[in-house]
C-alpha cells in the first residue's frame, strides 16, 4: 500500500479512539468529583455557620478563578495541556483528601474551609484553560466537533451522577466522607492522563493568514516560519523563560487579528453574561415565587439538563452541523426567546418544557461555539483562547450572581429574565451580523 493511500486513510471516529477515551473517562471522573466536593463544601459551611456565612463560602473560589484565569492560559501554553491538567487533579486529590483527614479530627472553623475555596479555585484556574487546550492534541481536526459532542455529554454525566454521590457519602459519613470520595475520583483520573500521548505542535506547518511571527508581523497565506522558528508554546515549553504577560498579550493579539476566533469570543462573553444569572439565581427565585419549591427546581433543572444533553449527542452522533456560524447565531436568538418565556410561564409542566428548549438550543449554540474554538485556533495558543472563552461563564458571571438576586428582589423575575434574553439575543445577532463568523463551517 503506497503511502499517499496510508495518507489519505480516514481518521479513527473519536468515539473509538482510545486517546479521547482517555481523556474522557478522566474528565468525567474530575467532572463528578468536582460536584462531589462542591456539595460537601456546602455541606460542611451550612454545618459550620449561618446561611450567609455559608453562600460567602461557596462564593470564594470564584474571586481567584476569574483573577487566574487568563494567567491559567498562559500557564497551559508554556508547560502543555496535559502536565497541567496533572498537576490541577494531583493538588484537588490532595486537598480533599486533606480536608477529609481534618474533617474526621477536628471540628475546623468556616476559615479553614473558605481558605480550602479560595484554593481550589485557583488551581481551577490552570485547570479549565488546560482541559480546553487538550482535546487537538489527542483528535484529528475533523474529529474535534464529536469530542466537544462526547464532553458535553461526560459533563451532564458527572452533574447526574455527583449530587446522588456527594449525597450518599454525606448521608453515610458526613461531609469528610464526601470530601474523600471527591478525593478518590480525582485519583482516578491521573493514570488516564498519565496514559494519553499528546501530537506534537507544528514547527514549520503551513499556516492560515491570521498567523503571526515571533516578531508580530502577519504570515502570507502558504508560508512557513523560517528555519529555526518555532510556534509559542508546546508541551515541551519552548517559552518558558519568557514574561508572562507577554505571552498573555501574545495571545489576545492572536484573538484580535483573528478573522473568527474574535467575534467568537465577543459572542461568547455576551451569551454567558446573559445566561449565567438567570438560569442559576433565577430558576430558585421563580419556584420560590411560583410556590413550585424545591421539587420545581430540581424539574426546572433536569429539564434543562435533558435539553443540553441530547444538544451533545446530537453533535457527537453527527459529527459536524452544516453552517456552524449561523446556526449557533440562530439558536442564540432562539435561545434568548425561550429564555423570557420562561419567566411567564403559568405551570410548572409548562416551565419544564420551556427549559428544555432552552437547554436544547443553547446546548447547540454553547457545542457549536466551542467546537469552532477548537477547530479555528492554533494548538499553541489554545490555552489562553479557551482561558478567554470561559472568562464570562467561570469568572465574570459568577462574580454578578448578587447582582441578579438584587434586581429580582428590586424588579422582580420577569424583568431579571427579559434583560438577560435581551442580552443573549445581541450575542446571537451579532454572529449573524459579523460575516466571518455567520459563514464559519466546522471542518468535514
């Protein structure tokens, strides 16, 4: 067999390539131990102290990871994808099953366990950015639509599966038994990233005509960097010795002189400001209102949850939508509409079926606009894009839930609602309105 036929051979499919299920069955673990600790956190600051004292608690992490996060990206650059993503698992495995040790001694104030908050978001920090940048370095391109599809089905896995086992251990233990059953799952996912062998960055690929030289003078369309340059950033650290901030701002310029990768982070960042409140402050306000209570909330959620999740498989069946672009920019506006409707619905069926749509179209939009992250951008400044698209829903947003709860109790849900609809429908009108992005196709 020659080897222009080896060549043109068809990659293997994601969902049986033993790299991504790797990769996968590891996130999954961390995705359901992070549910797992976040439900002991609560646990144990509800136990320790009052309801506020609590909500400050679990409010912690946020401040570091929207602080860090940006420098996360730099971090998963220069050290690689995977040796982050190791060493963020290793640090959570031992702070859990550090918290657990103390648990079951002593009785520890809410300082030791706001201190463990701030901690974990931080390590958070490096973490996200670095799972993000992981997927092109263990799929073929045309492959990375379908993993995005399987992640998103692992992260609804490990939502489903944390709250019932974070429950249990509390249940049988307390919360120094959910702390070491968070612990034991971060484990479990360090043999399976020890195990993933990463593709190398390329040195002296062709590249697109949004790429840069060392220098920050664009690369025509065809060439190759000259003999002895190489891309910023690889598993190896080539970069390691440079300033931080440099890098960073390298990487913004990437972004800023990239024709789809910069709308995309403006759609992405106004999407998630507009949905993060009202569908995490709001849901509870408007059961609370409606008198649905807590069994609302949990129906309300998990039929969110069902939406998102058949939004996944549909992009891991398929593989790829046509017309990417507009089709996220469409399901946004779409999205935005379902999102005010819900705050009038008049019964509880009839607000379940709303989320659902809700999660349906903006499982759609939210894989499509990461797929195409994946897929756009360079391998070497994959780190601090996704560092930059996951700002809005893990580090901005977060820090606006009071904000949301004050202009409920001020104005009520449906004007808290209308708002952020109104918000998601500028993300979507404006990837429609911005020719690049409205034609960006995922590759085939």
């Amino acid at each position: 067999m020659s080897a222009a036929v080896l060549a043109a051979a068809p990659p293997r499919p994601a969902h049986r390539d033993p790299q991504v299920l790797r990769w996968l069955g590891a996130y999954t673990a961390s995705t359901v131990g992070d549910s797992v600790y976040y439900l002991a956190l609560s646990w144990a600051a509800v136990s320790s102290g009052s309801p506020a004292q609590a909500g400050l608690v679990m409010a912690a992490s946020a401040v570091p990871r929207a602080l860090l996060l940006l420098f996360g990206g730099v971090i998963a650059d220069r050290l690689g994808p995977r040796r982050v993503v190791l060493a963020s698992d290793t640090a959570r495995c031992l702070m859990t099953l550090g918290l657990a040790a103390v648990l079951l001694a002593t009785s520890p104030g809410l300082w030791l366990l706001a201190a463990a908050a701030l901690v974990f978001g931080a390590v958070d920090a490096v973490f996200l950015p670095a799972v993000g940048a992981l997927p092109p370095r263990i799929a073929a391109r045309d492959q990375l639509a379908r993993v995005q599809g399987l992640r998103g089905l692992a992260y609804r896995m490990g939502s489903v599966l944390g709250a019932p086992l974070g429950g249990l251990a509390v249940a049988t233990g307390g919360p120094a038994s959910a702390f070491g059953a968070a612990g034991a799952l971060f484990a479990l996912s360090l043999p399976l990233l020890c195990a993933l062998r990463l593709r190398p960055l390329p040195t002296e690929e062709k590249l697109p005509t949004e790429e840069k030289l060392p220098t920050g003078e664009k690369l025509p369309a065809g060439e190759k960097l000259p003999a002895g340059e190489k891309l910023p950033a690889g598993e190896k650290g080539e970069k390691a010795d440079g300033p931080v901030l440099r890098d960073l701002a390298d990487g913004l310029r990437h972004l800023r002189g990239h024709r789809v990768l910069g709308p995309l982070m403006i759609t992405i960042l106004l999407a998630d400001l507009g949905f993060v409140g009202p569908l995490n402050v709001g849901l509870a306000l408007l059961a609370e209102q409606r008198g649905w209570g807590a069994p609302g909330i949990g129906w309300l959620l998990a039929g969110f949850g069902a939406g998102a999740g058949a939004a996944s498989l549909l992009l891991a069946v398929r593989g790829r939508l046509p017309r990417a672009g507009t089709t996220l920019g469409w399901t946004m506006v779409l999205g935005a509409a379902a999102v005010a409707a819900l705050a009038f619905a008049p019964r509880l069926p009839v607000a379940v079926a709303v989320a659902v749509a809700v999660g349906l179209l903006a499982g759609v939009s939210g894989a499509l606009c990461h797929a195409l992250v994946q897929t756009e951008c360079d391998p070497a400044y994959l780190g601090r894009v996704s560092a930059v698209s996951s700002l809005g829903s893990l580090g901005l947003a977060p820090l606006g839930m009071p904000l949301t709860g004050a202009a409920a109790g001020l104005w009520g849900t449906g004007p808290v609602f209308v708002a952020g609809a109104a918000v998601c429908a500028l993300s979507g009108a404006f990837a429609l309105t911005v020719p690049s992005l409205r034609r960006a196709e995922l590759p085939r």
